[in-house]
C-alpha cells in the first residue's frame, strides 16, 4: 500500500468515525486531518454515494 493510500484511508477512516459519533465539525475535521475544507466536502459526498449503492 503506497502512503498517499494509507492516507487516504486514514482520513477516510477519521471522517466516518466523526460522522457516526456526530461530534466533529468540518473545521474540527479539517484541523485534525489537514483536509481542505472542499476535499472534506468531496469525502463526504463520494461516501454519501458509495452508501447508496
């Protein structure tokens, strides 16, 4: 696994737990993971479609 990929995965990782425990907000994400705020918005909505397929 190259290290972008484990980034990746790792920041992936970091915005669902915040998301199932509802107790990070996209600024508290972006300093924790040091995501834009538009890449964390990206995230979430390529997460959002993934869920519903």
């Amino acid at each position: 696994m190259t290290y972008e990929m484990r980034m990746k995965d790792i920041r992936e990782e970091s915005l669902a737990e915040g998301e199932a425990k509802g107790s990070y907000s996209p600024q508290e994400i972006v300093e924790l993971s040091g995501l834009s705020i538009d890449d964390i918005e990206k995230l979430k909505h390529d997460m959002h479609i993934e869920k519903q397929e």
